[in-house]
C-alpha cells in the first residue's frame, strides 16, 4: 500500500469523523419532565415544551433545559409581628414552576438560584404583610387556610413578569416563641372559659324563663279542668235528682226507696266476722223491723 493511498483512508476517516461530531451536535433530546431551550450567541432563538428528537444549527446553536415540573422552595424560618404588636415564628413553604421558559430567562438569567431568591423575598413580604393585618388570637383560632389564601391573594400577578406561576404557600409552622407561648394558651382558656361562663348563664335565665311559663300554662290547664270537672258533677247530680223525683213521685214509691237506701246501709254495717248489730231505737234502720 502505497502513501498516497494510506493518506485516502485518513482523510476518509478524519471525514468520517467530523460527519459524526457535526451529526451529534445537530440532534438534541428534549424530556417530558423539561423545556430545552435554544441559545444562538447566547439569545433565546427557540423553546421546546413537548419532549421529541429535535434539530439544531451545529457549533452556532447550542441548547440547555429548564425544569418543567412543579418545584419546592422551603423558606428559612423567621419571626413575624401580629397586628397587635405580638412576635410569632413562622416556618413555610412554595410551591411553584416555570411557566413561561422565555420570560424566565431574560427576567432572571434562566437561573434557579435567582428564581429562588425572588420568591424568598416576594413570599416572605406577603406573609408578612398578612399576618401584620391579624391579630395574634385570630391567628391561632383560625389556621383553616384563611392566612394562605390572604397570601395567595397577596402576591397576585406578581411573579408573571418572572415567567413563574406560585402554585401555593403553605406554613408548617405559624406559633408563638416558646417562652410565651404557655402564658398566651393560659389567658386564651381562660377568655374561652369567661364566654362559656357567659353562654351557660343565658342558657340557664332563657330555660328557667320557659319552665316558669311552662309551669302557668299547666297552672291555668288545671284550673280550667278543675272547674270543667265541677261543673259537670254539679249537672250530674243535679240530673241523678231529677231522675229520682221523677221515679219516687208517690209516698209509696218514697218509702220503697228509703226502705232499700236503709237496706244497703244496713249491709254496708254488716262486714267482717262479727254479724251482731246494735242499734238505737230511734235508728231509720231499727225502724226497718218494727
């Protein structure tokens, strides 16, 4: 094998070669979980947002990825002022992503570090300025989501011009300093105690009220019952007479029933073992048995 054909293959090979590079470095890979971002002399030329095989512009282009998931920043732990001048700690979090790739980076350098910063002081500041607004009771009682969803509120639009969507803030902790926290809890159950003293006498006034009504209107039930039941005695027996003296109209039938009342007594008289009667002579009874 001769030079000249020695220096062809290394030609064809170092050819070979360079078609190898400048095809690698014309493909890049975008994944589902990220952006890839196309830089040309170090400007944004293009975004990617759905994963595939794509191509670029060899040695002039070169390409980089953003995050596209929903990240997590922990903000540090720091103390913050009730609007009734009482220190609380608070311990919270964001969650948040990148929602807009180009903005991100001419806003913030296309760095995470940066972003971070940002929402360390933007969140920090909402938070601080919501709970500046309670009071430290309202605080305590109401961590029902009130205090996030005023910081959500809060914070707006804001992050848009960054290219970032806050998804949520969430506090971990939002307490009092451990050397107040027993004597705020101590007067907080005595306050709730005092109102529940208060309840219970109003509850106990409104029910001795109702009782005491109650008691008149069964008062005045009877009464009318009472004289109802008296009335209709009164006609009964003022009936049961007229009944007799339309039956015993006649001496005869006078006597009969005076006879048989006599009778009746007579053997109301006679109970018990003991059958002997004594009886005065004047008795109606002895009169029977003349």
């Amino acid at each position: 094998m001769n030079a000249r054909k020695i220096l062809s293959w290394i030609g064809i090979g170092v050819l070979a070669l360079v078609l190898l590079i400048v095809g690698f470095s014309s493909f890049y890979v975008v994944q589902q979980n990220e952006y890839g971002v196309v830089l040309e002399f170090g400007a944004v030329k293009d975004i990617k947002t759905e994963p595939g095989l794509y191509f670029k512009a060899p040695f002039v282009q070169s390409v980089t990825t953003l995050p596209k998931t929903v990240l997590l920043y922990d903000l540090p732990i720091s103390d913050v002022i009730t609007a009734d001048k009482h220190s609380m700690v608070l311990d919270s979090f964001t969650m948040w992503r990148i929602s807009d790739p180009r903005l991100f980076i001419e806003s913030l350098s296309g760095s995470l570090s940066n972003a971070e910063s940002r929402i360390n002081a933007n969140v920090y500041n909402a938070l601080k300025t919501v709970i500046s607004s309670q009071n430290q009771e309202a605080i305590i009682s109401g961590r029902d989501g009130l205090i996030v969803s005023l910081v959500m509120q809060n914070i707006g639009s804001s992050f848009d011009r960054y290219g970032i969507e806050i998804l949520a803030v969430e506090t971990k902790t939002l307490d009092l300093p451990d050397d107040n926290k027993d004597a705020v809890y101590t007067r907080m159950i005595s306050e709730r105690n005092n109102i529940a003293a208060s309840y219970t006498a109003e509850g106990n006034a409104d029910a001795k009220q109702i009782r005491n009504a109650a008691d008149r209107e069964v008062e005045i039930i009877l009464s009318e019952a009472q004289a109802k039941a008296e009335t209709v005695r009164a006609e009964g027996d003022a009936e049961y007479m007229r009944i007799l003296s339309e039956i015993y109209d006649t001496d005869e039938e006078a006597d009969f029933y005076t006879f048989m009342i006599a009778i009746d007594a007579l053997k109301s008289s006679m109970t018990g073992e003991q059958k002997t009667l004594i009886l005065d002579a004047d008795s109606p009874i002895a009169k029977l048995f003349y």
